[in-house]
C-alpha cells in the first residue's frame, strides 16, 4: 500500500509567510548553530578525500583500497542508521545530538594515528559507527520545529553546510597538509588530529543549547509555544490522515519509501562521487598543481552550489512544489557527470564538476521535504532513517569501490563517473513514479 501526501501546486492559507515572527525566531535560534554542526560533520566525513593527495602513498593503498576505506566507514554508518535515529527519538535531540559529535569527533581525531591498511579500515568503521544517525537525525529534528511550508528553507539553509564544508575544508585541507614534517607528522595525519577534536567541543556546546521541542524551548513565550504547536500538529494531521488505520511496519515496507529509499542512493552516488573523488578528479584535471591550488578550485563548484541551493529552496517552497525541484536537479547532475567522464578540455570537465555539483545539492535540498510528506509522525524517525540508510548503503557504501575499482582497472575515472550516472538516472525515474502516485492519490482524496 502506498502512502501518499498531495503536493499542492496552488497556495494554502497556511502557506509559508516569509515575515512570519515566530518561524523566524525559530529560524535566528536554531539554523544558525544546525548549520554549523553540519559544517563540522562534513569535514570529518570528506577530509579522508584530502588525506588521500598524500596517505595513499604513504600506506600504500591503491585506488580501490581507498576506496574500500570510504565502504568500510559507510557500511557502519549504515548499520547503525535506524537504531541512532530511534534513540534520538527515544532520548532526545539534545542528549543524542551531543553523544554522536563527542564520539565521531574522537574516532576521526583518531583516524590520525592508521599505520596501514587495516588499521584504516578500522579506525574508519569506528567513525561511521559513531556518526550514524546524524544527518536523518537532524532532518526529523527539523520537523520538530518547521511547519511543511517552511522545511524546503529550512533544510537548504542545514544543507548549505555541506557545500560551505567542501570550499573551506578544500581551502583549509590545502594549507594542513603543508604541514607535513612538523612536529614529525606527516600533513594527513595532522588534518585528521586538526579537523577531528572541533566536533567534540560542539557536541559538549550542544547538550547545553539544544531543546528537544518547542515545548521545552524556554526562549519561547507560551504563545509562541502554542501557535507553533498547533501549526506543527496540523501539518501532522494531514500525514496521519494518508496514514490512517496502516502501521508502521507496513509504512516503512509502502511503495513510495521503497522507491524514494532506492532513488537516495543515486542522489547519495553523486554527492558522494562529488565529495570524495573531486581532488583527485581535479589532480588529474590539473596535473602538478599545488595541494592549495587543488583545494582552492575543488571550493568553486561548492560555492556556486551553496548559493543556488538558496534561490532553490525557496522556489520549491513558494511553488509548494517538490518532485520536479529534485528531477531538474538531479538531470543537472547527470549533465554534468557526463561532461566529466567524456570532455577532453580540462575547462569544460571543470564546468562539469559545477553543474554535478549544483545539480546535487539542490535535489538534495528538496529531497527531505518529499520524504517527510509520506511518514505519520510514528513512521517518521524509522523512516527516514530506512530512506538514508538504503542511500548510504550503496551510493556511499558501495559506490567509492566501484569508482576505484574501475579506475584501477581503466586508468581513467570516466567509467566510475558513467556507474554514477546511470544510479542518477534510475533516481529522476523513480522519483517520478512516486510523484505520479502522489497527483493520483491528490486527486482521488479531491473526489472524496
């Protein structure tokens, strides 16, 4: 059975207000600080890409085994994934928000002090196990505080974090493995002690400014307490009523999040590809360039991407339209990869890197308000988890392998690009047979 949440083309009379006092109050408190712990989380999720300029020689890893490294870390972040957001939602965002960062934060610091190949594997499995959760956890927590009309704005102001991460952990990555030889370390293992320890102050910074809810957000009045609560309460009334009379379980097992679940692995292979394999992608574009140079021109693609999402966002928001914001988003990718994987000029691979990486971002901006438009509040935690969980597990758990396998075998990174093109691909299909079903669902509930 299929749960399905219509996605109005027309405005309702609770459409989003930009000037609304309470959303933005929320707004000031809250996305400012989500923004940051992204940046963070981000840092230590693509820095090992950096590390790899220099740490494959020096442990004598081949593509395919970096690659692997990227798997192993993946593979415990997925196998963790529903249990962490089902935690989150038992204990609190406050509580478990600070327990992941402290101990990812740890694991990655610790990341620095691999002596080989094994060793890596381990110490990369350690910070996926401990940062799982982390990213759905936070989508969930922002349908804790954002009315559906807003959450588009919302996530895209969360998700910015991730391209803002790529152009500062590019710069900043550049200039710490410069570092190499002092204090007897080499540069890698500096990147990870340096870009590790910040996500354990946060996480300690977190327990103390976090509320669970607008209930226990002492920063609001009891009016706003309540006017928020009630807006929140009846967009979840929409949702319970799609869902009425169907359990959880058969929720998590309905079409549309088997199919959206599937279609966030190809979202998940491009931003991954993106985060990961852009400086080295990059190294080849531009062989010889200084580790400052790579990491200054892997930060242009991610700048452009933050400030598109910005415009992208509040289109899908304004238009109360999702499905086609991630489509067009997603067939940007695909151009883009394509230009990658088949241009001869260096400058038209370097615009390819652009428009893969804008076209990503700004599906991934609107993907999480689609998904969370199809769960009641019951199915919510477990779902989104599912639908991340099956996103990491191949576009970032299988994916890197196959990228660096096919590199390994072909010398070219062309084949792994067009892998990533085709999981891109079956997402735009996908996506657009649960749009399909959501106009049929709109309309028969119409009828009615």
């Amino acid at each position: 059975m299929t749960i399905s949440q219509p996605i109005a083309a027309r405005p309702r009379p609770d459409a989003a207000d930009p000037s609304d006092p309470v959303v933005k109050k929320v707004f000031r408190r809250l996305m400012w600080f989500l923004f940051v712990l992204l940046v963070v989380a981000f840092v230590d999720r693509i820095n090992i890409g950096f590390a790899a300029l220099t740490m494959n020689k020096d442990l004598g890893l081949s593509a395919a085994a970096f690659g692997l490294s990227i798997t192993v870390f993946y593979t415990g972040y997925a196998l963790c994934e529903i249990p962490s957001n089902l935690a989150l939602a038992r204990f609190g965002a406050r509580v478990w928000i600070a327990r992941i960062m402290i101990t990812w934060g740890i694991a990655s610091a610790a990341t620095a002090f691999a002596v080989g190949m094994w060793s890596l594997y381990g110490l990369r499995l350690l910070v996926g196990v401990a940062e799982a959760g982390f990213q759905p956890g936070m989508f969930l927590y922002i349908t804790y505080w954002f009315p559906q009309a807003y959450r588009a704005r919302a996530n895209a102001v969360f998700i910015m974090g991730a391209p803002v991460t790529i152009a500062i952990a590019s710069t900043l990555s550049g200039f710490i493995l410069g570092m190499d030889g002092f204090l007897g370390l080499a540069g890698w293992r500096w990147l990870f002690l340096i870009e590790g320890l910040p996500a354990v102050v946060l996480g300690i910074v977190c327990f103390f400014y976090l509320a669970d809810g607008p209930a226990q957000a002492r920063w609001l009045t009891a009016a706003e307490k309540s006017l928020l609560q009630m807006r929140l309460e009846r967009d979840r009334a929409r949702v319970e009523a799609a869902a009425s009379g169907i359990s959880v379980l058969r929720q998590l097992a309905s079409r549309d999040v088997v199919l959206l679940s599937i279609a966030y692995f190809g979202l998940i292979s491009s931003l991954n590809t993106n985060g990961t394999w852009t400086p080295l992608i990059i190294r080849e574009i531009a062989p010889g360039a200084s580790f400052v140079a790579v990491g200054l021109l892997t930060a242009v693609p991610a700048l452009l991407s933050a400030a598109v999402m910005l415009f992208w966002s509040h289109s899908s928001d304004r238009r109360e339209e999702r499905a086609w914001h991630i489509r067009i988003g997603l067939l940007l990718a695909v151009v883009g990869w394509v230009i990658v994987a088949s241009a001869g000029m260096p400058q038209l691979r370097f615009c390819g890197l652009i428009l893969a990486s804008v076209g990503s971002f700004c599906a991934l901006a609107t993907f999480w308000t689609l998904c969370g438009s199809i769960l009641s509040q019951a199915a919510g935690p477990a779902g989104m988890a599912l639908i991340n969980c099956v996103g990491i597990a191949g576009g970032s758990a299988v994916t890197p392998s196959v990228v660096g396998i096919l590199k390994d075998w072909s010398g070219s990174f062309a084949p792994g690009i067009l892998f990533v093109v085709a999981t891109v691909v079956l997402a735009i299909v996908l996506v657009t047979v649960v749009a399909a079903q959501q106009r049929a669902t709109a309309v028969a509930l119409e009828a009615s």
